[in-house]
C-alpha cells in the first residue's frame, strides 16, 4: 500500500523564521507531487506542484523540492508569518494508482507573533 | 474563471438517512474527484468521474455514490448513513492532462448523528 507521511506533525515557530516541512512517499514511481495548504474547516489550496521530473518549484517565499530517489519532498517557507498558520499537506499522484491523490496527515503550523 | 464551489455548507444528518451533496467544477474542467477528510487527516480519496463515468474509485462501501453531469457538475450520495461518516467532504477538479492538478472546493461538513 502507497503511504505519504509527514513529519513533524505539529510545529511552532517565532514570526520570522525559516522552517522546513518534511514529507515522505513509499514508492519512486510518481507523476507528480503537491503540496496544499488549509486553513481550519476549510477547503485546500494549492501551493506548489512538482512534476516527477522536477527538482524544486518556487513561489513567492515558498520552495518544494523532490528527491524521488531517497522519496522525500521538502516545503521550505522563508521569513515565516503570522498569516502562515495553517495545516500544510503533502499529496502524491502514484502511477501505481492513476489520478488520485494519496494525501499525508499534514503538518499543523502556527507562527506566533 | 470560477474557482470549485460546493454546497451545502454545513449539514446535519441522522444516522440511517441519505444525503446528496454538490458540487460544481471549474470553469473547461471535465474531472471531478471527492474526498472524505476526517479530523485530524489527510483527505481520503472516495472515487473520480470523467466524462460522466467513474474513473477511479478507493476503498469506500457501494452506499457512497456519485454522478456527472454533462456540464461536469457533479453530486455525491450516501446511502444508510453511519456515525463515522461524519467528515469534511471535498470536491476536486482537474484536466485530463500530464500534470492532473486538482482544484479544491471549500468543502462541505457533514454531521451525523
């Protein structure tokens, strides 16, 4: 069975930081793989997609890297923001599985001012 | 260019009723998916439609079922609900392209109970 995980669960950090999410996927043979972002009892929003030939994709103060290899991807948010607290999820499109999505259980970030 | 919509907002069910929720795609796209997002999860994935048939279904009981329309607006039905189902139900769209990327709505939370 095709996992994400996510790691850490849960992280809290001083306005201002730069942080790191970690996500992991159990089988190199992806499409694609996106990182989303949702704010309490809210849908999702799309933040960056990595095709399985990419390496990195950026947006704004947000880098996702994939390393298919060692099955890892990476969310690196610069100079972190109050307005950043959110739940961050990690999907993968398996080629394994087609056009679904396999989401992790995300990571709970709240940034303190 | 209209984002996914989804209605109802919020809904209260008895144990044993049926519910139909609803969702519209955006605009050009002719793929829908839903998910089932419990507490603290990732989304589940529950099955896809494209072009009116199902394309894709995870591992969800035959009492959760679904429509396109030729519109691509698209329904899901649940059947004999269980306490358990009580979930944020989410709507995606996408195209039928390399990349695949899906579009979120905001949701819609169920209650049963």
């Amino acid at each position: 069975k095709q996992e994400v995980t996510q790691i850490p669960a849960a992280l809290s950090v001083p306005e201002g930081e730069n942080l790191v999410l970690n996500c992991s996927f159990t089988d190199s043979a992806i499409y694609n793989l996106q990182w989303f972002r949702q704010d309490p009892g809210k849908g999702l929003t799309s933040l960056l997609l990595i095709q399985s030939s990419q390496r990195e994709q950026t947006s704004g103060r947000l880098n996702a890297s994939l390393d298919k290899s060692s099955g890892r991807s990476t969310l690196y948010i610069a100079a972190s923001q109050p307005g950043d607290s959110a739940t961050y999820l990690c999907a993968v499109r398996y080629m394994e599985y087609g056009n679904k999505l396999v989401f992790g259980a995300g990571t709970i970030l709240r940034v303190k001012s | 260019e209209t984002g996914v919509t989804q209605s109802p907002t919020h809904l209260i069910k008895t144990r044993g009723q049926q519910v139909t929720l609803r969702c519209s795609s955006q605009s050009g796209h002719n793929t829908v998916s839903w998910y089932q997002q419990a507490l603290g999860q990732g989304p589940q994935f529950i099955f896809q439609y494209y072009r009116e048939e199902e394309n894709g279904r995870g591992n969800f009981p035959p009492r959760f079922s679904g429509l396109q329309f030729p519109n691509y607006s698209s329904e899901l039905n649940v059947n004999a609900l269980e306490l358990d189902d009580s979930a944020l139900y989410l709507c995606a769209s996408s195209l039928q392209t390399d990349t695949y990327e899906q579009y979120f709505g905001p949701g819609t939370r169920l209650t049963v109970t």
